[in-house]
C-alpha cells in the first residue's frame, strides 16, 4: 500500500511522512513543511509532531529523502508532550540535526526537556500569539488548545497553505480496511470514540472549535496527529459534530442503572459478532474472566451487563479481542463502536493498540 511506504504530498511543500501499519487501526502523522523564500535563496523545513521512538526508522527515512539530509532539518514543533508525539525528538537533534530548534509550548517544555533535550534548542511558541515570521518571509500561527487534551497543547496553522496542523483534536482510530489518507463520513465513528476515550470535557473542546472558525483565512486542511486529514465541506460538517460531542467528564456513567439496558444492546451484538469469528470460545472466556465477576451475570444462560456498563463492556472487547489477530479483534472491536454510536451511548473504554500477528514464527 503507497500509504505505508511514501511520503504524500498533502498541500504545496507540505507532506505525511508517517508509518502506517496495515494491521493497526490507530497510527500516528507526522508532516514536514519546507518553506522556501521567494528568491529560492533560503529554506527552512518544519517537522511537525514528529512520532515516537519506534517510528524513527520511517520517519527519518522520508525526511532525508525530502530535504537530502537530515542535517538540513530547521526545526522540530510539538503540540504536547505524550510520547507518540516527540519521543523521537532526541534522535533527531543528538544524532542529526543538532541545530534544529524545538518549538513548543512552556508547559509541554516542562515535561520533554526531560528526553534529555539541551535547552537551548528550544523557542516557546506560545510566545507568538500573533504569529511567527519565518527567515523565508512566511508565517505559522500557534493556535492555543488548551486541555485538548493536555493543558499546554498548541496548534499549528499554516495561513499560505491554509493547513491546520491540529494534534490530538480532530484525531481518531481508522478502520482497518480504509486506504488513503483523506477522511470520509465512515471516520466519524473512530473519531468520536477517540474523542470520548481521551478528550477532557466538552467545555474544553467548544472555545477551541470558535478560535479554528475564527481563523484567517479559514483551514481548507485539517492534519491532525491520529487517523486520516480532513478537507472540504467534512471540516465544517467535524467541527460542528466535535463541538456538540460529550466526552469524560460528560459521560461518567459507571454507576448509572438507567443505561444499562444500553450496554447490554451493545453486548448483544458483540457477542453475535464474536461468535461468528470465534465459535464459543469467546463466551467461554468471559465466563473465566474474574475481574467480570461483580459486573457480568451469566445466572440466565445469555451473558448480562448488571452494574458500570461502559467499563464492562470495554473489558469484554477486551477479552474477546486478547491474543486474536486483527482481522478477528478489529471487527469486535468497531462493532462495540458502531452499537454504542447508534445508541447514543459514549464509546466504550476499548484497548486501540496492535493486536497480536499469528503469522510470526518464532526461533524455537
């Protein structure tokens, strides 16, 4: 797939260079900006959110093959501190680009200087609330998101390019079976459970939904950190979704009785899906899952949710989807979205990283 193995241009000097693991359904973008000045005699590239350690490899590779040299790299911006952002970040600058600056907020600062980073990389973005001029004579824009999800998160905005580079808002889990880059109606459920599982609380999310429309001029793209880019009229149609969406703190049910006829709809069809592609054995663990014990009653003969619905059902994808291959785990897995969504349920706390390959053979 073309999507694994090239860099792709998403606007003019500007491109995804990230590694995209067909078997994953939760993979990272990172995006390099070359900015080059109106007499071609300077260039300045901007690696953004540039993945974690274990992308490197990838990553790298298709940096070089862009600038020529990694040495060439200018730059490095970081919207927060979690690791699949800016764990490869140390590489980057110790082993290659040891001038590049960092760009990032002070809060996010506080934590990443800790990946043993020299202090004198660093520039604080959120210094520039107006804008920062480039030596090429082009501006970026930081557009604060604070709490979306960490406190000192910071957006990227691209006026030339009209590319926004949102980080972890607008981000979400992609359907396995989904090629390209360029998001569809069909994203909307991945993004959403996305949001609900890492968001904070809608109150977070709306003052950043008005700062994006108030941009000038406003985004055509919006890249964001997790799952496929949005253009066109999709952008106005996620932003107002994302600006209604409840998230954590929003739908704290655990205890809520009124919900649980709910979660077992949902139960329901996962347990239908499962039996397709495991037989009984899916029952059969859950029936020795101990941890189920006080939320899963099997009295009836049919498995039943009795108390913290949204917690036990992300515990029995759990289960069912444990040491299957994804062409097994990812269907269970989307149907428990999908059912959620239909009933206007918040998603289930499900597991996103890659599940096991059977395919490997092992040395012994």
């Amino acid at each position: 797939m073309s999507e694994v193995i090239d860099s792709i241009e998403i606007a003019p000097d500007t491109y995804w260079v990230g590694k995209r693991e067909p078997n994953s359904i939760f993979f990272a973008n990172p995006y390099l900006r070359i900015f080059r000045s109106a007499d071609a005699n300077k260039q300045i590239s901007l690696l953004i959110d540039p993945g974690s350690s274990s992308d490197f490899a990838v990553v790298s590779a298709k940096v070089s093959a862009l600038l020529g040299n990694l040495r060439r790299l200018s730059a490095i911006f970081i919207n927060h501190q979690d690791p699949d952002v800016g764990t490869s970040t140390p590489a980057l600058i110790n082993r290659f680009a040891p001038k590049a600056t960092i760009l990032c907020s002070e809060a996010t600062w506080r934590l990443i200087v800790h990946l043993n980073l020299p202090r004198e990389n660093f520039v604080a973005i959120d210094r520039f609330k107006r804008g920062m001029r480039l030596g090429t004579g082009h501006m970026v824009m930081p557009v604060p998101s604070p709490f979306c999800h960490f406190r000192g998160a910071v957006m990227l905005y691209d006026p030339q390019t009209r590319v926004l580079f949102s980080g972890d808002l607008f981000g979400g889990l992609t359907e396995a079976g989904a090629t390209g880059i360029w998001a569809d109606e069909s994203d909307w459920r991945g993004m959403r459970a996305f949001h609900q599982l890492y968001m904070p609380a809608n109150q977070a999310l709306r003052p950043v939904i008005q700062q994006i429309r108030a941009l000038d001029p406003f985004p055509e793209i919006i890249a964001p950190q997790h799952g496929r880019l949005l253009r066109g009229p999709l952008i106005h149609e996620f932003l107002e979704r994302i600006e209604n969406l409840p998230v954590g703190l929003d739908i704290i049910d655990e205890g809520d009785e009124s919900t649980l006829d709910g979660w077992n709809h949902v139960l329901t069809r996962v347990l239908e899906t499962a039996r397709m592609l495991l037989g009984p054995t899916g029952e059969f663990r859950l029936a020795d899952a101990r941890e189920l014990e006080d939320s899963l009653d099997f009295s009836s003969g049919e498995a039943r949710i009795t108390d913290i619905g949204r917690w036990t059902l992300g515990k029995i994808v759990e289960h069912l989807c444990r040491g299957e291959p994804t062409q097994v785990a990812h269907p269970i897995k989307f149907e428990a979205i999908a059912a959620a969504e239909e009933l206007g349920l918040p998603a289930p706390d499900i597991g996103i990283e890659a599940e096991s390959d059977d395919s490997h053979t092992g040395l012994f």
